[in-house]
C-alpha cells in the first residue's frame, strides 16, 4: 500500500548583516564575554539593520529554501511563518512574505508558539499538507528579537538575536517497498500555567504597546531539559525508533548548557548535535530552521539520516519532530 509524507525538500537560512559581538555588549553593559559563553555559550548574535522587518528576513530565508529545492514560489500553495515579532499586529507577517514573493494565489498565516514556532508550523503545515489543503508549504520562523529587547536588561537582552530560517515541505507518495522519507512523527505540548516565566510586557489588548522580553531565567533553565528530554522520548515512541538510531539531533538554540544537558539525559553523543547558538544566539522561532539549514548547507545532515527536531520556549510550548531526510 502506498502512503503520504511531508518531505523537506529544501531549507535556506538568513542572517542580517550586522554582528554584535559580547565584547561590544559590554561596552554599553555591565556585562563580559566570559560570564555571556560560560553561561550560555553565545558569543555573538546578528541584529537587523533598522528598517529591515521580520518579512524581509524571512522573505530572504524562503527564497533560499526555495532556491535549495529547486523551485519556484509558483510552486507553492501555503506559507507558514511562525514569529513573535510580527511586522504589524495585523496582519499577518505571513501575507507581507507571499506579497513580497510575488505569489498570488494558496494561503498565508501566522503561528505563535515563540520558541517551539517552527517545530509547531511543521507540524501544522504537515496535517494540512496531509488532509489535502496545500501540495507544498513553506514553513518559516523569522524573528527581529533586537526589537522587543530591553537592551539595559543585562539579564535578557545578551542572550537574542534576530534571523529567519525556512524549509518547503512537500506532499509526496510513497510506494510499497521504496524507502521510507519524509516527517514520521510530531508531538506538541503546552502548559500555560507557567506564561509567566517568559513574556513581553506588552500586547494590543493590555496595554497597546509593543513591550519587552521579562524572563525567570533559573525557572525557564529548570524547566527546559525535562519538557525536552519527554517530548523527545514521546515522538520517538510513536514511530518505534530509539536515541541510539539517531542520525542529528537539531535542538533550539537558547543555550549551550541546555543543550548539553538534553543531550546528556537524552544519550545523545554531542558530535550529532547541530550546534550554532555561539553565531546566532536565541533567535526564536529562526533557531531551529537556521540550525537545520546550517547543517544540511554544510553536508553534516544527508539524505536518509534520521533527524529530530526539537524546541523549547514561552508558554511555556514545547514540541519535537522526526524526520526521515
Ligand atoms: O527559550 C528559552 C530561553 N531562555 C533561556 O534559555 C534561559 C534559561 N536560563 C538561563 O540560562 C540562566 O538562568 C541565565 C543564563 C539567563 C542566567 O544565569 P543564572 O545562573 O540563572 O543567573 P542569575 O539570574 O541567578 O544571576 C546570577 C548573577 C546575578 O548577579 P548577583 O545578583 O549574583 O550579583 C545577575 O545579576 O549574574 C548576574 N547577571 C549577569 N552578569 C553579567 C545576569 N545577567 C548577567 C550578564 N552579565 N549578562
């Protein structure tokens, strides 16, 4: 019997020009390049240039993953773009991407999952695929974090950064007996009760302004490695794999001690980690597609590996994919 699956059939990256390294931080704060990587490893971040949206960036992203695939933004019927930082309130960051790709016809929206975004859009994008909405979706995370940042918060604001990563999903079919690809399984969580941890103080219908990131760092640090390592353990038993048929593991990138401690409680060796948090900080919802793209750009990430994708963040919202390359 022949089955459907979302296939990645590209990915592409994109990162604003300007580098801010902790050394220029610390000019302004009262900060320093050592306590920023011993902590959490980043030792510098992008920031976009002004002017430059979070459309833009996730418009640059797309049309390398469109590039990537091989492909044209004729091709595609749905745009998915998970972000916190929209361009406007309303509306959708997504419908400024599809006008700036030329395309005009399919569907565009927003999803807000904040860090799990993309891992959530995946998942979303895949069970419409799936139910016969859309042949081929891009699905990007793009953020402009820079712009909700208390930059006098030397507590929050050393640790973001702004990019935008994207992927094109596709709905093939698999024959009998031909090799098994694309997504295998997604599990999603969320547990609102801890939305205070991590927010931004402001919204249109509180206080009609924009705001800014307020973190419980030691609550988020202590919550994060248990939702990960579950959500890991949840995904891989739908499908029947285990840690140890891992090919890469692609984790949320808001810090290196995190990362190391999922990996740890996990088993997972750190050679088949995608790491990029030290280049691009916490750039949201971008994390994990930048670090997908990243490692399939330079080969680490091949076609057949076995490839989990995890996220962790506000909400709090946590979720895990696996993924047949
Ligand atoms: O998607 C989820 C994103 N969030 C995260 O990944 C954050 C998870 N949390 C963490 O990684 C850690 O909690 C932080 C790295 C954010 C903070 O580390 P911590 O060990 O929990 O530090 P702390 O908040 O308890 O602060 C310890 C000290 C304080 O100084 P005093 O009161 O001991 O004198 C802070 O004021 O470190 C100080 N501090 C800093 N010092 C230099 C806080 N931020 C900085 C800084 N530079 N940037």
């Amino acid at each position: 019997m022949s089955e459907t699956r979302s296939i990645f059939r590209g990915v592409g990256g994109y990162l604003p020009a300007r580098i801010v390294t902790n050394d220029e931080l610390s000019k302004s704060l009262d900060t320093s390049d050592e306590w920023i990587v011993q902590r959490v490893g980043i030792r510098q971040r992008h920031i976009a240039a002004e002017g430059e949206v979070t459309s833009d960036l996730a418009t640059a992203a797309a049309r390398r993953a469109l590039a990537n695939a091989g492909l044209t933004i004729d091709d595609i019927d749905l745009i998915v773009v998970a972000t916190t930082t929209p361009d406007k309130t309303y509306p959708a960051t997504a419908a400024f991407v599809q006008n700036k790709l030329g395309m005009r016809h399919g569907a565009a929206f927003d999803l807000q999952a904040v860090c799990s975004g993309f891992v959530y859009a995946t998942a979303t994008a895949d069970s419409m695929l799936k139910n016969g909405l859309a042949r081929r979706a891009l699905v990007i995370g793009a953020e402009t974090n820079s712009r909700i940042l208390d930059w006098t918060d030397r507590s929050t604001c050393v640790l973001f950064g702004d990019g935008a990563g994207a992927a094109v999903l596709e709905l093939v079919t698999l024959e009998r007996g031909e090799a098994e690809r694309g997504i295998l399984a997604s599990s999603l969580r969320a547990d609102g009760q801890h939305w205070d941890k991590l927010y931004v103080d402001g919204g249109p219908s509180s206080s009609q302004t924009v705001g800014h990131v307020r973190m419980e760092g030691k609550e988020v640090f202590k919550h994060a490695v248990g939702k990960i390592t579950d959500v890991v353990e949840t995904v891989l038993a739908k499908t029947g794999y285990t840690v140890a048929d891992l090919d890469w593991f692609v984790p949320h990138q808001a810090n290196r001690r995190i990362i190391d401690g999922a990996g740890a409680k996990l088993g997972i060796p750190p050679e088949k980690v995608i790491v990029t948090v030290d280049r691009h900080a916490n750039t949201s919802a971008a994390s994990v597609p930048l670090a997908l793209a990243t490692g399939v750009e330079d080969g680490r990430i091949k076609r057949g590996d076995l490839v989990l994708l995890e996220a962790m963040g506000a909400g709090f919202t946590w979720g895990a994919t696996l993924v047949r390359w």
